[in-house]
C-alpha cells in the first residue's frame, strides 16, 4: 500500500509539472477527432455505400454470434501488436531519437481522426445500428487505449525536449530521471493497451451480441 501511494504521488506531481503538455495532447487529439467526424461528410455516395455494407455485414454477424465463436485469441494478439508494439514503439522510439518528436503529435492527431471518423460514419449513416456499434465495438477498449496513447505521448515528447536541451547547452539537467520517467510511463501505457486487447477480444463480442437483441 505504501509503495503504490508513492508511486500514485510521484504521478501525480509529474502530471502536475507536464500539465500544459497533456492539455496540448487533449486539443490535439480532439482536434483530430472534430476532422475526422467532418471528413465523413466528404466521402462520395460509392464510398459511402461500401462502407454502410460492411458495416450491414458486421453487424449481421454479431446477431448471429453468440460471443462465444470469435477466434478470441487472434484478435488479442492483433491488438498487442498494433497498440504495444507498433503504437506504442513508434512513440517511444520517436521520442528517444529526438528529432522524430515531431511526429509523435501527428500520430495523436492521426489516432483521434480515426476514432472521429468511424464514430461519425457508423452514428451518420446506420444511426441506431451504428450508435450501437459505436458503444459496444468502439469506444469500450478506447477508453483505455486514448490514454494510454495520450501517456505515452507526453512522456516521449517530455524527453525528447529535455534531451534537446541539454545537447544545446540550455539545461544542466540531467537526461536520465526523465529517461526512467519515460521508461515507467510507456510500460503504464501499454498495461493499459493489454488490459484494451483483453476488452477488446472478450468482453466486446459479448456486449455486441447482448445489445444486438435489443435491436432484433
């Protein structure tokens, strides 16, 4: 207990320093999401009615499913490898090269545009279908995934400026505290992506198939 309030408190006050920075990311990405919303407007009728019919075919199948024949294990380890290994990574590795910092932002725009978008399509187009999907397919595993993008974002950029820094000769502080900080945040970040994954491959398709009832 007195080792994980301390941590809690050391989180706290690193939260507290980098405060402008995470509210930076929040706009950001909440900027990415208000485009990708927009952009759904922007599709042509062809790409519009390919779209609603695999939309039609997804939700078909989870009327039929019964949560209990979806291959559980392959979505779980496709989602690990996008959100920890390629998500997670690409931040980290930016981050630690410094010069890449900058696109660690687009990859936070980049994520919230594409949640934008598909939230906007599916409620646009298939309204109570697509509300539904929404709620049960979308945003379960993605409230833990856009934090732990946001975390992980904000502890890469955070070394990335402390380390451009010290290399210019505009700090004496030193690298490492912020590396270890950096290091603690990303392990945090994809705790969050495997606790997504689990969401994501168990819990989803039982929620879908529930909530498809209600529709039927």
């Amino acid at each position: 207990m007195f080792i994980a309030g301390a941590i809690g408190e050391l989180l706290g006050e690193y939260f507290m320093r980098h405060l402008p920075l995470y509210l930076a990311l929040i706009l950001l990405f909440v900027t990415g999401l208000g485009f990708g919303a927009v952009a759904t407007q922007k599709l042509s009728p062809v790409q519009k009615d390919d779209l609603a019919h695999y939309i039609a075919g997804v939700y078909s199948s989870l009327r039929d499913d019964d949560g209990t024949t979806s291959p559980k294990g392959e979505v779980f380890y496709q989602s690990v490898m996008d959100n920890v290994v390629k998500t997670m990574g690409l931040i980290l590795l930016l981050g630690l090269t410094v010069i890449g910092a900058p696109l660690i932002l687009a990859i936070v725009f980049v994520r919230g545009f594409v949640l934008g978008f598909t939230i906007g399509f599916l409620v646009q187009e298939t309204m109570v279908q697509g509300l539904f999907l929404s709620t049960t397919c979308v945003l379960p595993q993605n409230l833990l995934l856009v934090p732990a993008i946001l975390i992980a974002a904000g502890g890469a950029l955070s070394f990335s400026a402390t380390a451009l820094k010290t290399l210019l000769g505009l700090s004496k502080e030193g690298i490492y505290g912020q590396f270890a900080s950096t290091t603690f945040l990303g392990l945090c970040s994809g705790a969050l992506c495997i606790l997504a994954a689990l969401i994501e491959a168990y819990l989803t398709p039982i929620l879908a198939h529930l909530g498809s009832g209600f529709l039927t």
